[in-house]
C-alpha cells in the first residue's frame, strides 16, 4: 500500500489498518529477508526455530550475514 503510494507514511498506514505504528515498523522490516529465506518460509521448510517472534528481532540487513544469524538462532 505504501509502495503503490496509497499512503505515504507508516503512521497513515498504521492509522489506516488501526493497528501500533511500531508494529508496521517491526513488519516492513520482513520484506528485507533475503529471498532464500523467504522461499523456505514459503515452502514450510524452515527451521523449527524459525518463528515469526524471532523474525520480529532485530537481524542482520546482509543477506549472507541473515543466513548466519539464522542458523546460529535455530540452533540454541
């Protein structure tokens, strides 16, 4: 919605879908996962571990860095 410009920023958005702006914030930052991680998401083949809570951490924006840091947190 943003991105087609129906609206311009996440508290609009966040007002919008009545929902905490900080929330929209923590989601928006999903669509930087790399694409590996995404496409094992999406084909039910991730880690046990591998939880929306977790994702809503902080992680690393590098692709190869995500990989990484997935794996040492399904790990534990």
């Amino acid at each position: 919605m943003m991105e087609a410009g129906q609206y311009g920023t996440i508290d609009e958005l966040a007002a919008a879908e009545k929902i905490n702006s900080s929330y929209v914030s923590r989601l928006l930052r999903l669509t930087l996962l790399s694409p590996d991680i995404v496409q094992t998401i999406l084909d039910g083949r991730q880690p046990e571990g591998m939880t929306l809570p977790g994702l809503m951490e902080p992680f690393p924006v590098e692709w190869e860095m995500q990989q990484s840091h997935a794996k040492a947190k399904t790990t534990v």
